[in-house]
C-alpha cells in the first residue's frame, strides 16, 4: 500500500460535497458523499450550499478514509474539481485539496468537472472513443474527442436538461430532484405539443419550460406533462447526438451525468444507435450525479500523463470550460 498510487479527489461545484479514493488501475476504494437539497420549492443558493459543504467536508472525508481502509497517509494525490460551478461551492473544495496537499506534502492536480464526467463514464461503462452526450442540472452538451481536446459539437443556448426537469417538477410541486419524479409520472401520459427548438447543433429548452407551466396553470394532467416533456427534449437530443456521430464517423455513444439515469432517454438513444450501427453506452448510475470519485479518477489520468497544478495556479476556474482543459491522456 505505501508504493500505492492512490488519489482523493474533492467534488464541490454545486449541490454534492462528494469524496471519492481510487488506485491507478481504476479500482473505486470509496465513494462518499453528502447533497444539499434547496428548501422545497426553491432553487439552490449557492451560499446556503458552500456553507452545507464546509459543515460537511471532515465527516466525508473520514468516512471515506474508513470506507477504503486506509490512513491518510496512504493517499499519494490530491484530485479536486476546480470549475466550472459556483463559486462559493468551489472554494470550499478547492481550499480543503490545497490543505491536504501541503499538509502531507503530496500533489495536487486540478480537475474539469465535465471531463471528470466523461472519464468516470469511460471507465464504468468501458466505452473507448465515444460521442458524448453530457446532461446534468447545469450542463447540455454534446461531446466528442479531436486532437488533445474533448470538442463540443453542440450544447443548449439557454438552460441545462436537468434544469428543464427541476423547473417543471418545482411548478408540480414535487419533491428535488425533480428528474426522477418526472420519469415516474411521465408512464401513463399522453402528448401534448412543446416547442422543439433545435438549431444546427445546438437545443434551446427555455420555451419549453415556458410552455409546460403554462399548461399546468391551464389545468393540464402532470402526467402528461411530464410525458411531453420527457419525449420532446430526449427527441432533440438524440437528434443532435445522431448528427454528431454523422459528422465524426465514431461509433460509440456515452451517456454521462445526473439525466442518464432515465431509462427513456436510455432507449431512444439505444434505438437510434442500433438503426446506425453504433452502440449505447450508459455510466454506471451510481457515478452518474456529481461525486468525488470521477474527480479522483480524471485526476490520476492527468497525473499518470504528467500533470500537476502548483499551488499558485490552483484558483477556482468558474468559467473551465469542457474544451479548454488539456487531455494528455488519450
Ligand atoms: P448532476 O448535476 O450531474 O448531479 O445531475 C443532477 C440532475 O440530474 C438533476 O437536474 C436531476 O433532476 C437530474 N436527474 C436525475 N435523475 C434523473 C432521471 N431519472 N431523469 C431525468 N433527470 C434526472
Ligand atoms: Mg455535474
């Protein structure tokens, strides 16, 4: 254990403080994490969440020391996610990995949240060059490999899918996350027209929000609100996904992030890769919210390809975007 590579890696960025531990063959040794959940009925207050995350952070971190039978001083690396997100969220982390770093003296390497996202779907789901489509509370896009950088071939112009589902859940009055209530209810629905606004390669889901209100404010069935909605916006994704894989030649497609769990998205996905040859690959669910074991695994990937971030360039990064980051691993 002591020649070990072993890293913790720190997510922060928004609603999750998670602690994840992995080895370098990709061996998962812990995975904790604790989520602040809004008051019913509002959104996040990322101050509210900094501060959940602070009075969180040591309870974490220890349990997942005690989950991978390790003391900290087997811990070789420190991983944490340095943006995008908000920014009294990424502080939290950001300052707790720059501590454990130089407290034990080991590295510390900064990690892009969305990457992290994609490489922990790589590993779980064992999919090599994928297009991928990456769908969370705050992040839409579609994404794909192309010399040294993860490329976005599209994303939404306005809000995030996860987003669209918290939104709509909140006006129905259910519970957060509102993803997973959406799904339940959407079974026994029936359509009603929303705007499906795809353009090129990009997706706008803000009229789409608009208009599902304003159909339960006109007395619309929530169940079939919560069909529409899931048909219309997993129709346009899997259209802009359809065309991504046109324009790369690749085929494989990885669904990442928080929204992958729904299994209607999984099978529209399934059939339009199956019409075209390709194959659908799904993160494992358990890693497919935020958590601190993608940041730790991402870490060592740029770690192994030699990357390491000094202390002076470890400031929060709150606008990192997906293809600004490096990727010497591939
Ligand atoms: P993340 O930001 O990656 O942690 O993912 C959280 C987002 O995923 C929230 O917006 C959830 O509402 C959404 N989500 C989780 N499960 C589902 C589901 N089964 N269907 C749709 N959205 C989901
Ligand atoms: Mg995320």
């Amino acid at each position: 254990m002591d020649n070990e590579l072993i890293c913790l890696g720190i997510e922060s960025t928004a609603h999750t403080f998670g602690v994840g531990i992995v080895d370098e063959n990709g061996n998962i040794l812990a995975d904790e994490r604790m989520m602040y959940r809004p008051e019913k009925g509002k959104g996040i207050l990322p101050r509210d969440a900094s501060e959940h995350h602070t009075k969180n952070a040591s309870v974490v971190i220890k349990s997942a020391l005690q989950h991978a039978k390790i003391n900290p001083s087997n811990v070789k690396l420190i991983a944490f996610s340095q943006g995008p997100g908000l920014p009294p969220c990424l502080h939290v982390g950001a300052s707790i990995a720059r501590y454990l770093s130089t407290s034990n003296n080991i590295d510390l390497v900064a990690v892009n949240h969305p990457v992290a996202h994609i490489e922990i779907g790589r590993l779980t789901a064992g999919s090599k060059d994928p297009v991928v489509l990456y769908l969370s509370g705050g992040n839409t896009q579609v994404i794909s490999f192309a010399e040294g950088r993860y490329r976005i071939f599209g994303e939404t112009q306005d809000i995030a899918v996860g987003n669209v589902f918290d939104t709509v859940a909140r006006e129905l009055d259910l519970k957060s996350p509102g993803g997973p209530e959406i799904e339940k209810r959407a079974v026994n629905g029936k359509y009603i027209e929303l705007p499906y606004s795809v353009k090129g390669m990009d997706l706008s889901f803000s009229g789409i929000v608009t208009e599902a209100i304003k159909n339960i404010k006109a007395g619309a069935r929530p169940e079939d609100v919560c069909y529409s909605l899931q048909e219309t916006c997993f129709a346009m994704l899997t259209e802009v996904t359809e065309r991504a894989l046109a324009h790369t030649g690749k085929n494989e497609v990885l669904l990442v992030g928080g929204v992958a769990a729904n299994k209607r998205l999984q099978d529209m996905l399934r059939i339009m890769c199956e019409e075209r040859g390709a194959k659908l690959f799904v993160v494992d669910i358990k890693y497919s919210g935020d958590n601190g074991t993608m940041i730790a695994w991402a870490g060592m990937l740029a770690y192994k390809s030699g990357q390491k971030t000094s202390l002076e360039k470890s400031g929060i990064d709150q606008k990192w975007k997906t293809d600004e980051a490096e990727i010497t691993w591939m």
